[in-house]
C-alpha cells in the first residue's frame, strides 16, 4: 500500500477566526473578556482554597462547590487563553489534536458542571425535606460517587466525539468561524455523512440539559412544598434562603444556554457573531458569577474570605 492511501486527510492545523465581523474590535473586545477570566480565576481559586483548607466546610453544600469550583476553573482555562492570544496577538493556529482536546474538556466540564449543580438541587432538597436524616444520606462516600459519576458520565459521552471527527476528509478547509473548537463549528468543515455527528451532539445536548434541569425542577417543587408547611414566616424565609444560591448558579448556568439555543432556532439570520458572542457569555459568565454569588450569600464563605483579607493586611 502506497504511503499516499494512508495519509491522513485531517488538516495539520485549524485556523480560529476569532468573532467573524468584529475582528477590528478584537483588541477591545479583549478588555471584558480578561477581566471576567481573571475575576473567575481569583474568586475559583478563592472559594477552593477556603473550603480546602478549612476542615469546617468539609460539609456536602461546601464539597459540592469546591467541585463546582474546579469545574469552572478548568472550564474557563480550556478557552480563554486561546482566546485571548487571538485577541492580543492574532495566534490563530490550533493543532488538529490541540483542538479535538479543547473540544472534548469544554464539552465534558460543560457536562460535569451541570451534574454537579443536579447534585447541589439534590443537597438542598435532603436539607429542607429530610433534615434529619441529612447526614446519613449525603455521606463522604455518597458524595464521592457523586463526584465519579458526574465525571464518568461527561468522559462516557464525550471520548466517541475526537474519534468520530477523525475520520472525516475536512474539504471545506481549514477555517473555524469561532473562538475555540467546538463541535459543531468543526463538523461544519467536514465532508462525507456528518449525520451521526450531528445527531449525538443535539441528542447529548438535550438529554442532559432536559433530563438535569427536569430533576432540579422537581428538588425545588418538594423544596417549596417543604417550605410552604412550615409554621413561621420566619423559618419559611430562612429555609428558602439557603437555596437562593443555587437558584443564582442554576439561572447563570442555564440562562445563557436557552437564550442561545432560542436564538439559534429563532434568529437564524443574525450575524454571526451575535451567536458566537452568546457563546463566549456561557463559558464566561458562570465561572466569573458563582463565586460572587455564594461569596455574598453564604455566611460562611463570606467570613472566611473577609478573614483572608484581613491576615493578609488587606
């Protein structure tokens, strides 16, 4: 066999396009998005150290969100490094496998995360509906598997994608409209039946975005039904607060992931960068929020941070 039959037909190197139609507004444009990595960074980290080194929040909610921490934590620095030196420096280049690993931890964190703020739905529910019986159910152990399963979960789903998209012959070359690799941006590159590609990606989409939300619905009816039987405003007031937290990183997740999809089905013909800037406010906008939000909101992680400034002289 000729050394010619066995070359591989995938490009060397993909070329990022960036936000098609504001590349001339990259360098601004750079501004917000650094801004909103660097408080992600700052306020993850923040929120992990705390919790790690405080042998007091080895509670669930507390290990829940040191998860949720280092899911956004990874899932910002999968794109916005990139991203950034296409802004700053016109580093368009991505190696082919360079970018089906970007593609495979921005899709499986993205999946890691919802699962995780399932599992905090589930947490709040045990506290309000069963409070008794709190520690017996949620567990180290429990929340181990938890933690597993979320992670095998997103890995499952997610490794046949590098090896469905290496076996195309991409003859519509070698440029991604898009800031980073994702999905579907790269199918679109393709030649041959992308059928398959197409429908496990919407398929993935809609059984987890559908199926976690569905659940996290029905934790919050019980929730509310818990709550409403409670004698006293007062106890009704501060049950209901301890959830407020989550609902915050339930609609920053979320919010930003039906705004996109409605627009994709009813805006079709919006510029393209209108798609891919929602896009970029999915992956920038959780990480950068939820720390400030369960930092304002939860006692306890607010008087450790302020107790971090203040030992530092700050």
């Amino acid at each position: 066999m000729s050394a010619s039959n066995t070359t591989s037909t995938h490009p060397a190197v993909f070329l990022l396009m960036g936000i098609p139609g504001l590349e001339h507004l990259h360098v601004w444009i750079s501004i917000p998005f650094c801004s909103a990595y660097t408080l992600a960074l700052l306020g993850n980290c923040t929120l992990f150290f705390i919790i790690q080194a405080d042998a007091a929040l080895h509670e669930p909610m507390y290990l829940f969100l040191a998860m949720l921490a280092a899911i956004d934590l990874v899932l910002s620095s999968t794109t916005l490094p990139k991203m950034l030196g296409i802004f700053w420096f016109r580093d368009r280049e991505i190696n082919f496998y360079a970018c089906l690993v970007q593609m495979f931890f921005l899709h499986s964190f993205s999946i890691m995360e919802s699962a995780v703020l399932l599992a905090m739905a589930f947490d709040r529910y045990v506290a309000i509906c069963k409070p008794l019986h709190y520690s017996t159910i949620l567990t180290e152990p429990l929340i181990t598997k938890i933690g597993f399963a979320a992670v095998t979960q997103a890995v499952t789903l997610m490794t046949p994608l590098p090896f469905l998209l290496r076996r195309f012959h991409y003859c519509r070359g070698p440029v991604i409209a898009h800031c980073y690799c994702e999905h579907m941006a790269v199918v679109r590159l393709a030649c041959g039946d992308t059928r398959f590609n197409n429908i496990y990606g919407i398929a993935v989409a809609m059984f987890i975005v559908v199926l976690d939300l569905l659940f996290v619905t029905l934790s919050y009816i019980f929730i509310l039904q818990a709550v409403l039987q409670l004698a006293s405003q007062e106890a009704r007031y501060k049950a209901f607060g301890t959830c407020v937290s989550h609902i915050g990183a339930i609609l920053a997740f979320y919010t930003p992931v039906v705004i996109s999809s409605v627009m994709h089905r009813v805006a079709r013909q919006a510029a393209p960068h209108v798609h891919i800037l929602l896009a970029n406010f999915y992956l920038l906008f959780p990480p950068m929020v939820n720390p400030i939000i369960y930092g304002v909101k939860t006692k306890q992680i607010r008087e450790r941070v302020l107790g971090l400034f203040r030992r530092n002289g700050v």
